[in-house]
C-alpha cells in the first residue's frame, strides 16, 4: 500500500514536470513565433 502511493506521488511528479517542460517549450515557441511576425510585419511595412 505504501510502494503503491509512493509510485503514485512519483507519476505526479513525472506529470508536473513533463507539463511545465511543454509549458516552457509552447512559450519559448510563442516568443520566436511573435518576433517573426513582428519582423515580417516590420519588413512589408
């Protein structure tokens, strides 16, 4: 009963980080994303 909450807490863990990696990657891809347009913007203007 113990090993199997003790592995539970761990899944949660794994899951939190895996959430915050792809948290961090869709906001470093949204920041890239921004500043194309905004060059491409910037350039047909």
């Amino acid at each position: 009963h113990v090993k199997y909450k003790c592995r539970k807490t761990i899944t949660q863990k794994i899951l939190t980080d895996i959430f915050l990696m792809t948290v961090f990657i869709l906001a470093v891809v949204l920041r890239v994303f921004v500043l194309i347009v905004f060059k491409v913007v910037d350039f047909t203007i």
